[in-house]
C-alpha cells in the first residue's frame, strides 16, 4: 500500500437516510439546506435516454 506513485483510490461509503423526522428536525434540515446553496443540492446524472430525449428535442 504504501507506493509513492500515483493511482485510484477505492473508497467505501455507507450513507443512512432518516426515513422518519420530526417537525423539528425538517425544520432544521431545511435551514441547513438554506445556508449551504445551490452547490450542495444533489443533481443526479441524465441517462443515456434522458440525453437522447433532449438531443432530439422531446423533452
């Protein structure tokens, strides 16, 4: 492991979701949401078809 040259690095991540909040605890995530932007929004990647609807204008 210990190289001195360059290369990928293959990184494990566990992500839990609430699925249940209280009123208190949406209100504190939507003020978060408030103060972090646009940047830290998540857009999910178009896939191959959502690019092809668009190419051909059907979106």
């Amino acid at each position: 492991m210990r190289r001195n040259g360059r290369g990928d690095q293959l990184v494990l991540v566990h992500v839990l979701t609430p699925t249940k909040l209280s009123k208190q605890q949406k209100e504190l995530l939507t003020e978060l949401s408030k103060t972090l932007g646009k940047e830290a929004v998540h857009q999910p990647e178009k896939g191959l078809f959502d690019r092809v609807k668009e190419a051909i204008g059907f979106d």
